[in-house]
C-alpha cells in the first residue's frame, strides 16, 4: 500500500445507508477511519484489546460513534477498524500500536477539522442540492489537496447522490496528499475491490453533478 485514507461519515447518510432507525445520528461529521489504501486485515494475530485506549474513550465516544448500532458499547466499531485497517497501517512507526493509532487519528480529526471548514465555506446540510466540483474545490482550497467524496446513489424515487463520506489523503508521513490523481476513474474497479464493504456497501465515489447534502433527521425527543 502507497497511501493513508483519512475517512469521515455523515451520520444521517450512514443511518438512510443502514436502513435502519438509528434515531438522533450525531449532526457533525464523525470518524469513519484511518485506512491504508490497497490493504486490509494484515495481521489477523494481532487482536483489539479495549484496555489499550482506554483514556482515549470519552474523545472516541464524541468523535468516533459507531453511528448506526448506538449502544453504549461502541468498540465493535473500533475492533472492526483495528483488525481491518489498524493492524495494516500499523507497520508505520507513528501508528505501530493500538494506542498510537487511535491517538493518532483523534489527533488528525482534531488537525483537519472538517466540520469547521465546511461551515467556513459556507457548505452546510440543506435541502437546495450542491455540485461535486463545487465542494472538491472549496475544500481543496483549505487543505491544498484534492479529497475524494463518496455518496450513496440516488434510490428510485430520488434525483440525485446523496453525499456519504469525505477522505482526506496522506503519505506515510503524514502528508497531506491527492487523493485524486489524473487517470483515476481508469483505475475505479482496482479501487473498488478495497473499499469498505463491510460498513460502506453502499458508497461509491460521488458522480459529477448535483448531490444531496441531507439536514439531520429533527430531533424527536
Ligand atoms: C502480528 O501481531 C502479533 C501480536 O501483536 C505480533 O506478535 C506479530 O509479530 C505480528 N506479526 C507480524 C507479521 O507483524
Ligand atoms: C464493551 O464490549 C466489550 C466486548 O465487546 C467488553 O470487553 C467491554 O467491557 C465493554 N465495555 C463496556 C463499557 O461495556
Ligand atoms: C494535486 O492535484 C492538482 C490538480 O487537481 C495539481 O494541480 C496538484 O499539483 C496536485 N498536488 C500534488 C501534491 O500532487
């Protein structure tokens, strides 16, 4: 693997992708994970253990909710990201355990801080549709470098995509990179095969064009 993904989620578009009833999802991006980009499930000896990150919890619990199963208990959702992704990127010396991984990615969470850059641009959920290129522009704008945005498409009775996921790219020295470059979409199916198909089945990178940037869910309580 070349490249470290930095995944964020949008909770009401994790839940309509879940179809589930996940009442109340957070209304700001949350951490999807940090992934390595052609890897997965490296060291499947090398077992999440809760104990490790443990200080780490209230901070995990804000930012990194396992959104579309809300039990008090979000370290399936950890255990899941570590064997798959962890134990991969782990090979680097900055994220060679559970706890600097985990640290690590609170820290570029923190660092990157999407949802304050988005509110900056002016890009917030609504109902008036937005243009891929519009939000891979501005955003490229603040962080140097293209993201790759991923959306659900649309279902039967809707228009457009509905934006699902943002990732921000790095080098193994945690550079900010592209996560785009020129000849991507010939290299698509390669790329697919990597996804996240166990939490993302329904994502794909987003199609030029308008797309859907959906309100939170209004509380019922
Ligand atoms: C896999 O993880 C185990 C447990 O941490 C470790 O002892 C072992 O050296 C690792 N194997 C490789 C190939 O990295
Ligand atoms: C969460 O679940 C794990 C097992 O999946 C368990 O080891 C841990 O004690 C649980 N934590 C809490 C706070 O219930
Ligand atoms: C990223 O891509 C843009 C074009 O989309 C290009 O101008 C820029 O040089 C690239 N940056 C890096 C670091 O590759």
């Amino acid at each position: 693997w070349k490249k470290l993904i930095m995944v964020h989620h949008w909770p009401p578009t994790v839940c309509k992708e879940a179809e589930n009833d996940c009442s109340n999802p957070p209304d700001y991006w949350t951490i999807h994970g940090l992934w390595a980009d052609k890897a997965e499930d490296c060291n499947r000896s090398w077992h999440f253990n809760l104990e490790e990150i443990k200080d780490l919890l209230p901070e995990m619990k804000m930012y990194w909710p396992d959104v579309i199963h809300r039990s008090p208990n979000c370290s399936h959702f950890w255990k899941h990201e570590w064997e798959k992704h962890g134990t991969c990127v782990a090979q680097l010396a900055t994220l060679s355990s559970e706890k600097k991984y985990f640290s690590k990615i609170l820290d570029l969470y923190k660092q990157l801080d999407l949802n304050s850059v988005l509110q900056k641009l002016g890009i917030k959920p609504s109902l008036n549709y937005y243009q891929i290129a519009d939000i891979k522009d501005a955003l490229a704008s603040i962080y140097g470098v293209m993201p790759k945005v991923q959306c659900l498409p649309p279902e039967k009775n809707e228009d457009v995509q509905t934006i699902g996921q943002i990732e921000l790219c790095f080098t193994k020295d945690l550079v900010l990179e592209n996560c785009t470059h020129p000849g991507f979409p010939a290299s698509l199916k390669q790329k697919a095969r990597w996804a996240d198909e166990a939490d993302s089945a329904g994502l794909e990178v987003c199609a030029d064009g308008p797309a859907f940037y959906p309100p939170p869910p209004r509380e019922t309580r």
